[in-house]
C-alpha cells in the first residue's frame, strides 16, 4: 500500500528563529489522517547535544500549533510523563532507543495543525522546531486502486488486486468487490460458478425492448442475435445490442464468436401482456460465460 508522506529537510522554513535547533526528529512533513480514524505518527529524533543523558528518564511531549508554550501553555497537547493528554495520544516508540513514533486516535477536523515534538531529560530540553508536523484531515476516506493485468489469454486464471492508503493500522480498509450490474439483469448463478439468463418474464405490448449480449472472452468477439422459429433460426442483428417494438412475443439468443470458436446463450423468451402501460423500456442482458472451441488449422 502506498503512502500520502511528504518529507522535507528541516533546512527548510522553521519556527526556529535565529536559534540552532538542538533537537531534530524524522517524520513525515505532512500526514494526511480520516475523520474517525486514527494515525499513527512514524517519528525517531537525534541531538548532540552533551546534556542529554539516555540514563536518564526520558518524557516526549507533542506541542500544537506553535512552539513558544512557555507563552501559552494550550499549546502542549501530550506529555509522556502523563501529566497531559487531551487527544489519548499513545507513544508507542521508546524514547531511550530515540523512537518517538506516536499513535494518534479518533482523528477529528479540529485536529487539522501543525505539531512539534519536544524532549525532556532531566537538564536537557529542547523542540524540533525546525522539523514540524502538518496533520490534515479529510472527511471521505482515499479511493481505491484495481489492478488488472495487462495480458489476459483464454483459460488463464488472472488475479485481479485492490488496494486502498490507510494511516491506520489498527483499522485497515474494508475493500468490497461488486460487479457492476445493468438495469434489469437477469442471470441466475449456476453450481460451477457460471451465469445463465432467467426468463425475464412479461413486457408490454409495443413497448421497445433492448437485449444486449456480453462476453469476457479474449480476443474480443463478434455478436449475432437469433430468433428462433419453426423454420430455424433468423439472424436478426450483428451487433452487441438489438432493440425492437415488442408487437408479439418470441425467443432468441446471442451467439459470441472469435478465432477461437463460438458460444451460444441460453434462450429469453419475451412473452407480450397486453395491459401492461406500452411506453416502458425493457433492457433485457444475456452475460456468456466463454468456453471457446479451438479450431485447428489444416
């Protein structure tokens, strides 16, 4: 799964001033989190200053919106000492082996800001200020992507990948699979896993009737729509769609046909009701499952 992080050197526009930070930390320049959701914050920091002593009790603390929290001390949003957490933050790094990465839950819009960490050990404290962190919020979680190879061949099982971003790993994405479905399909699903058309049913007298044929079948095929009578079958349409003025029932089927053979569908019978209001559309569709026929050249 990919990742929405952007990283940039703390070189870069800070809140530092004039002064050399004496802490910095690695972690994304902006994070991008779900309402409702959670995020959780890869974080590790580094100092050379003499002070800090990793013998020593270590506490990290999150600041938001501004550094200056000795001014205004709302700004201080997490201490690890526990003295602080408004938003049930959870370091879940350990800050003697400098692993700051931090879990952030329930993501709310209000939590939309820019943050800085800090570290306090005994007489060393100091804030990565020139390495903050943007946190954006979004209210529709991302889209997913499909992933579909490129070379599809008859009789090839083929696997088909979707995946979707997700900054939470404790509440990973629920991926559906749906087929898309035409108005009015009418397929039933057979025991080996196959489709078949149902009779539609009844369709009113003079109303315009649309049957449309599909197939997987690599190469692409050609379609021809049939209507069956006494006298054999009448070739009716040579296209993927034949639509007509139902005046009179009847029967029909499509037959797919490419280099590699043929299949016929099963049948829909189109049955007249004469009661029925005349201006409805019917769109009746026939899905081939393709078992082609190889032909063999001579």
């Amino acid at each position: 799964l990919c990742s929405l992080l952007i990283w940039f050197s703390g070189a870069l526009a800070n809140s530092c001033g004039s002064l050399t930070p004496a802490l910095n930390i690695t972690t994304p320049n902006i994070m991008e989190a779900l309402t409702g959701s959670c995020l959780q914050i890869p974080c590790t920091y580094e100092t050379e200053d003499p002070k800090y002593d990793s013998s020593k009790t270590i506490y990290g603390v999150w600041l938001k919106g501004g550094v200056n929290f000795w001014a205004n001390a709302s700004l201080v949003i997490f201490n690890s000492s526990g003295s602080i957490n408004k938003y049930s933050l959870n370091m879940t790094g350990n800050l003697k082996e400098k692993n700051c990465t931090t879990l952030f839950p329930d993501i709310q819009t209000s939590h939309a800001d820019k943050y800085y960490f800090r570290v306090e050990n005994g007489d060393y404290k100091a804030t990565a200020c020139a390495d903050p962190l943007q946190i954006k919020v979004k209210d529709s979680p991302w889209s997913p992507s499909i992933n579909v190879p490129s070379d599809l061949k008859e009789h090839q099982s083929v696997t088909v990948t979707c995946s979707a971003f997700t900054p939470c790993p404790h509440s990973p994405p629920q991926l559906t699979w749906n087929l898309q479905q035409d108005s009015l399909r009418q397929t039933e699903k057979n025991t080996d896993g196959t489709f078949t058309t149902k009779i539609p049913g009844l369709v009113s007298a003079g109303s315009w009737v649309e049957l449309s044929c599909s197939s997987r079948a690599k190469p692409p095929p050609r379609f021809t729509w049939f209507r069956n009578s006494k006298d054999g079958d009448i070739n009716v349409s040579v296209e993927k769609m034949y639509g007509f003025n139902a005046t009179e029932g009847g029967e029909f089927h499509c037959v797919a046909s490419n280099d590699l053979g043929q299949q016929k569908s099963s049948v829909i019978l189109v049955g007249i009701r004469e009661d029925y209001h005349k201006t409805t559309t019917y769109h009746l569709i026939v899905l081939l499952i393709w078992n082609p026929v190889r032909l063999k050249k001579m």
